[in-house]
C-alpha cells in the first residue's frame, strides 16, 4: 500500500497462505496491507513440510492441488535460493498388492486429470529408491510434485508483494473483524482499518475473531535429520496418508519422508488432538 489512503484488502496473517494472498492482489495493483502478531512465516508455515503435491481425498481438493501446484511451478524461476525449491517428485509407496490396486487406481485418476505419474513395480521402486526395505511392493511416481521451504517462500512473496505497493505491519494482533473493517492493535494503540476485503490468514487462531468456527488444533511431530546426502531422492509417502492424514477421531501416524535442498531428511508425521500443547 503506497501513499495514504484506505487499502483495498487488509490481509491479517503473514504465513505462507497470507503471503500467497498478499503477493497475487499486490501483482493485480491492488493496495494492500499485511498485518501479523508475530513475524512473516510463523505458525503453522514454519512447522509445516512444504510438500507441494497432487491430493486426491475429494474432487475439490484434487483440483485446488492440481492448480496450486500449477501456480508454484510458474513461480519456480523466479523464486530465490532461500525458497529451497526442488521437484524431487512424489513416490506413493505401495507395500502389498492390495495397495497395488490402489496405485492403479490413482494412476487412473491422474491420466484423467492431466497429471504426469508412472506406475513402478518393486523392481522399479527399488532402483529408484535402493535404501527402502525389500519386499515392498511398487509404488506410484509423481514426478512434478515439488518441495519449498515454507518459511522462505513466505518471506519472498512478502518481499516481492512490499516491492509492488504493499504494507506490512508486524506486532500487530486483530481483536475484531466486520465486513469491511478490522480493529487491530499495536504497541497497546487500537486501530480500526476499512477495507473492501478483511482476508483471515490466521490458521488455529482465526475463531478469536470469528467465534464459534470449526476451527480445530491438531499437534504434529516431525524430526529434521543431519546431512545424508542421497539417502532418498523424492518424496515417500505410504499409500494410506490421506486416510490417516485426515482422520479427526484421535491420534494418527503415516509414514512421510522428504529430502531437502540441505542435505537432510523430514520425517514425519504424526497427528494428535491436544488442541494446543506444545509438548513433545
């Protein structure tokens, strides 16, 4: 946002999804201005894995996925070193034949959407990945899925959004929000910023100011490994992700496993209802 003046969007979050928000209305000539309690990639965007990855739990999310990874490939040469990004591709690890039949039928699914995939039978997955255990039983390669670091890539949309007109304001919390009008506070000074659009980017914490949605915390463990370089060369993930991934009736693991530009491995991942509890 340049000059004085009310904004067109008042953006409150300054995550990835913030960030995403921020640098597309900023590219469109809208003002805009960033506001966030903390600093730029915090929350959630800093404890997530930056799989960007073709899903297909429902028709909705495989299209959103199918565009949004559509979208990080156009930003890809344009992205600076500290986004991390590679495209290791995906391999969704059959470990039986049953899970074979769901290769196929995934496989399938992507043929009809336009999405690049290669069906790998153990010999395949084991040339492809020769420190898993044997016996598995092939697997499904996705090879334009990427991965970024979500921290740095949330910092280089900011920064790329500042550089064409936006405003960022941080130690800034929202207390309220209407239609057209956040109430913000800074420094113990409250503020009520118009705008025609309010855009919450806040993740767990949006009911603060939108009580009563159904909005609920779920804690994760992920554990970053020294350097071993060429330990894996994609993105391992167990065919029964998506299922695990997305239960909310307690406690769920799925085996996850992501190489990074630094040399290290992401395991993940588990999942636990326990709202907010940072303990290990």
């Amino acid at each position: 946002m340049t000059g004085a003046g009310r904004p067109d969007a008042v953006i409150v979050g300054a995550g990835i999804v913030g960030a995403a928000c921020a640098h597309t209305l900023a590219a469109h000539g809208l003002r805009v201005l960033v506001c966030d309690a903390d600093f730029p990639g915090g929350g959630a965007t800093a404890a997530g894995m930056g799989h960007i990855v073709v899903m297909d739990d429902s028709p909705a999310q495989l299209a959103l996925t199918v565009l949004s990874r559509r979208l990080w490939a156009d930003l890809a040469p344009s992205l600076s070193p500290t986004c991390e990004d590679e495209r290791p591709g995906t391999l969704w690890v059959a470990a039986n034949a049953d899970d074979m039949g769901v290769v196929a039928e995934k496989h399938a699914l992507c043929a009809r959407v336009g999405v690049a995939a290669q069906v790998l039978d153990e010999h395949g997955l084991a040339d492809a990945e020769p420190n898993l255990r044997p016996g598995l039983a092939g697997a499904l390669f996705v090879p334009d899925d990427r991965v970024i670091y979500p921290p740095g890539a949330a910092r280089w949309l900011l920064d790329a959004a500042i550089a064409q007109g936006a405003t960022l304001r941080l130690g800034t919390r929202a207390l309220s929000v209407a239609p057209s009008s956040v109430t913000l506070q800074a420094h113990g000074a409250t503020e009520t910023v118009s705008a025609a659009a309010i855009i919450l980017a806040m993740g767990i914490d949006t009911p603060s100011v939108v009580p009563g949605l159904a909005i609920v915390p779920r804690k994760g463990h992920l554990v970053i490994t020294d350097r071993y370089p060429d330990l894996i060369r994609s993105q391992l993930v167990e065919l029964g992700y998506l299922q695990s991934a997305h239960a909310m009736t307690g406690a769920s693991t799925a085996f996850n496993l992501q190489p990074r530009a630094t040399g290290q491995v992401l395991i993940g991942s588990s999942r636990e209802l326990v709202g907010r509890d940072p303990s290990v």
